[in-house]
C-alpha cells in the first residue's frame, strides 16, 4: 500500500508535502479551488503521486521557473500554464533555459540529462507570461494574486490566494542554508528588497517551496524571515575574512566556497559559488569595502 502523502488545508488551499517536507529535490504542493477554476502552484516531484489532483486542474502557475519546480508538468498537457514575464524564456525553449542557468556548456550539457531524466524536463512552449499584480479569478470569490519578488530568479514571485491570506512564497523558503542566487538570472540587491518587501505582505499563512513548509504566525514568519535575510550580510561577512590573508581571484574565492560545504558536489556548484561571490564582491566594491587591482584579484579596502 502506498503510504499517503500528508497535506494541510486553509479553506480554497491544500498543501501536499512532498518528502521530507518539501525538501530539494522534492518540493509542495498547492492547489487552489475555485467554484470555476482549479489551480497549482508550480509542480514539484511530489506531484507526480498526485495523479487525480493533476487530472483536475485547469491551470499552473509557476512562482519561478527551475528544473524542480516543473517536475509534474508533463502530465498536465491540458492545463495552461502561466510564468512570469521574467522568467517566461526559460520556460518556453531549452535555450531560454540555459540562458537562465548561464552556467558552461559543459555542464549544461551534462545538466540537461540529468533533469530531463530526475525532473521530466521538457520545455513548454505553450507557456503564458503573466506580470506583477496579475489576478486569476478561479470563481466564488477566490482570487490568486502574483506578487513580484525577484532575486532568486528574474521573475521569481509569490502568488497569494485572496481572500484567504495564503501567500506561496516559493525559494524564498527560510532555511537555514539561506537565499540562493548563483544563476545567471539571479541577483543579490533585488533579493534584498524583495524580502524587505515580503516582510510588509498583509497574509495569515505562508507556503514555502521547501523546508519550512507552512507556517501560520506572523511573528514565526518575521522571525524566520529576519535569519534568512541575515545570511546574505553573514556572507559578506565571510567573503571578507577570505580576504584577509590577501588578494584573491575570483576563482580561488569560489573554491574555497562561500555557498557550500567542501564535500558538496552538484554540476552546478562551481557556476553557483562563482555567481555568488561575484555578486557580493560587486555589492562590497560599491560601499568601499574592497577593491579589483589590476591583474584580476580582488582585495579588502
């Protein structure tokens, strides 16, 4: 007997879990009835057990593309699918894909396998591209509401269900890891001013991508989200402390590793921790706190 997939319900909303409480690879999943209208938010590898919720759908919305969040789509060839206008490329080519990973060729190579086998990849274009404050009406009063929120990706967004005060906050999922930003797509300011403006979203339930999964207190939520935004200075932080001993290359910062731990291998790693730790030296240059000499290093003011 299959063993059943836990979920929570507010109202119009379900919250599917997928394993081990969403986290990656997995993720949760949300569906969301109106009196007309069935929508998903994003389709996680949990989606894959939900064969009936699938079948029901009219709609997916994703809050950002990645190879993880568009797991169950290709059993949904009768849903229109709706991605933000940032993120819309990616969705509809693997070229656009690409572009929004911008990692080497290399490893997009290799990556493509891999998630065209783990993931079900495959592009849709089909795909529709919505932008901030787009409402779906899904009938009887129940409305879905996109909330730009960019940094994790370009297009990266939360998607609130009205009247209820659900809000889907997709990967800003406060871990303890923290914020990801290491694609081509992402960026290191907009993450900041979106989890400012995230703190100020007058919701009563929060939905995350991974990890923390829902939470339903106010003060939990700017707790948590207090720590996740910490991170992002902490890293900082840290960067500096690789350069105490000296100047360094951008290439020797990223593999001493500011993301990850040292025995940490993913195709996309080195891509990531370069990414990252060019968009924190960038941040530091512009507040003086260090500085590129000519041969390509970097070092503290």
């Amino acid at each position: 007997m299959k063993e059943a997939i836990p979920s929570i319900t507010f109202g119009p909303v379900t919250v599917h879990f997928g394993d081990r409480g969403g986290k990656y690879p997995d993720g949760n999943q949300v569906v969301v009835r109106g009196a007309e209208t069935v929508a998903v938010f994003d389709t996680p590898m949990v989606a894959n057990r939900l064969p009936q919720v699938l079948a029901a759908a009219d709609l997916v919305i994703l809050g950002h593309v990645h190879e993880d969040h568009m797991a169950g789509l290709h059993r949904m060839p009768q849903a229109s699918l709706f991605v933000h206008e940032a993120d819309v490329a990616a969705a509809l080519s693997w070229q656009g894909m690409a572009r929004h990973y911008g990692y080497e060729a290399a490893v997009l190579t290799s990556l493509r396998a891999k998630i065209e086998k783990q993931f079900h990849y495959r592009p849709r274009p089909d795909a529709i591209a919505y932008a901030d404050g787009h409402v779906w009406d899904l009938g009887g009063g129940v409305r879905v509401r996109a909330l730009h929120l960019p940094g994790h990706t370009a297009g990266h967004s939360a998607l609130v269900v009205e009247p209820a005060g659900v809000a889907f906050i997709g990967d800003i999922d406060l871990s303890g890891f923290g914020p990801y930003y290491g694609d081509a797509s992402s960026d290191l300011g907009a993450f900041r001013r979106s989890l400012a403006r995230l703190a100020e979203l007058p919701a009563r339930v929060w939905v995350t991508s991974h990890h923390k999964g829902v939470v339903t207190e106010r003060a939990k939520f700017l707790a948590l989200l207090q720590a996740y935004a910490a991170c992002l200075d902490e890293r900082s932080e840290r960067l500096l402390q690789m350069l105490q001993g000296g100047a360094r290359t951008l290439a020797d910062l990223a593999r001493q590793r500011l993301l990850y731990p040292p025995a940490y291998e993913e195709l996309w790693v080195a891509s990531a921790e370069r990414r990252t730790i060019a968009l924190h030296l960038a941040e530091l240059r512009a507040v003086g706190r260090v500085r590129e000499i000519e041969d390509g290093r970097w070092m503290r003011s």
